[in-house]
C-alpha cells in the first residue's frame, strides 16, 4: 500500500455510534461529521486556503495533493465517529454555510484520553475567505459545547486542550474568547513545513465551560 493510501475508501459512509448527537446548528452553520460528500467543498476550499494555513498547519505544509489531504481528513473521520467515545478516538466536523453548503471550516477533538484523564485536542481552521467574520467562533464554540455534553449524546470531556504556535495572533484570540486559559509552552512540538515548532497549549475544563 502507498504512503498516501487511506484503508477506508473514499466513498465510505460515516455511521456515528447511534447515541452521539451529530448535527449541529448554529445562527450561520451546520456543523456535522465530515463524509465523502464534502469532497468537493473541501477539496476547493483547500485549494483556495492552503497558503494561509500552511504557516500554522502541518497538513496545510506538507505539500500533499489535496485530495490525499482530504482522504486522510475522511479516513479519520469513519474511523473515529464509527469507534465512538472510546480512548484514542477523534471526531473530525466540517463547518458548512447554512444557506450556501459553502464550506466555511473544520474543527476536530482528537486524542481523546478515557481513565484518570477525560481530554481531547482541538482542532480549528476556516477558509480564507470566511475570515474576520465570527464564523470561527461560532463553529469552535458548538464543537466544545458538544465535546463538555455529557454522555450519551456527547463525550462528556473533562477538559479541552488546544496547542497553538506562538504568533498565530488569530487562534489566540479566538481561544481566549472561548475561556481557554495559557497553562505553557512546549517545545518543539509539532513539526511544520520542515521545522519543529513550539506550541503554545491552552486548556479549557468543563466546569469553567457550564459556569461562564
Ligand atoms: C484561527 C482562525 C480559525 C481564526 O479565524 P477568525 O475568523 O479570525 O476567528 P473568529 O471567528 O473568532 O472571528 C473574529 C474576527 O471576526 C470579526 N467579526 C466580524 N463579524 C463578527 C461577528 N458577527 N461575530 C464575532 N466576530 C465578528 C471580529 O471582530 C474578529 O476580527 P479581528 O480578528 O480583526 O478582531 C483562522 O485565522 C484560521 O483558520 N487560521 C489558520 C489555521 C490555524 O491557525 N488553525 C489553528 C491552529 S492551532
């Protein structure tokens, strides 16, 4: 099998484990699994936004083709809404535009600890063109709404962490708007178009989520 192969095929359907809630909506969006229906979209909007996310994002700078990128993105997202909440999990939405099917972004909670520690990463991207516009916010905030829901529509997170290089100024805003609070730096974390990057990591805890 080639590097670049994915094991689910492009066309398998997302089955979410049968209580997950996987629909959300918002003023602007609906936010839901990502499935081969939204190759397209993405594939576009990829396309048109790659430059811009490719400071920050390691899948953005690998220079992969883009449909590659979009069926690693699927791959992940079968398996994971499939295996439900179970350690190890990660559950890949796609923001689309309610009134258009534009796709405005993605966000995806990945990583998930099950034991002592109930935790996932989060994710976050938008489209170039739907920048500056709130819509960011709006879609990262449903995903953590769902992330801290408790079981069994949601996987009932005990915290949310995010890792964020330094001077990405726009993802530091839209984290601290959200609550997530600085809690340090690692070093050297996430190789990036060639280059290990520090991450600045920002966490967010259920119970801060409900009191706000
Ligand atoms: C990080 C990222 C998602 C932030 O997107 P964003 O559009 O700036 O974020 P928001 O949705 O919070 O929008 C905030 C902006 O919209 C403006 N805005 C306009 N209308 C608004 C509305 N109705 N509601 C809220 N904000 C609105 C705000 O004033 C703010 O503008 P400002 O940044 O100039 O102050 C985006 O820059 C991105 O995709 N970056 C590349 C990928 C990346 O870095 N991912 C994260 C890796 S850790």
């Amino acid at each position: 099998m080639s590097s670049d192969a994915t094991s689910a095929s492009p066309s398998t359907p997302v089955h979410a484990a049968p209580t997950l809630v996987t629909t959300l909506t918002t003023a602007r969006l609906v936010v839901v699994p990502l499935a081969a229906r939204h190759r397209e979209v993405c594939v576009a909007a990829y396309a048109a936004s790659n430059a811009l996310w490719s400071s920050y994002l390691a899948s953005a700078a690998s220079g992969e083709a883009l449909e590659v990128q979009f069926n690693k993105r699927l791959e992940r997202s079968v398996e994971g809404w499939s295996k439900g909440v179970v350690a190890g999990t990660e559950f890949v939405f796609v923001a689309v535009d309610r009134a258009t099917g534009a796709f405005v972004g993605d966000c995806n909670l990945g990583g998930l600890f099950r034991g002592s520690v109930w935790e996932c990463n989060i994710g976050w991207r938008v489209a170039a063109d739907a920048q500056g516009k709130g819509l960011a916010f709006e879609m990262v905030r449903a995903v953590v709404a769902w992330g801290f829901g408790p079981e069994p529509a949601g996987p009932n997170l005990h915290r949310i962490c995010a890792a964020i290089m330094p001077g990405n100024d726009r993802s530091i805003r839209l984290a601290e708007r959200l609550g997530f609070a600085f809690e340090g730096t690692k070093r050297e974390l996430i190789l990036i178009g060639g280059t290990w990057r520090d991450h600045h990591l920002y966490g967010l805890i259920n119970r801060a989520w409900v009191a706000r």
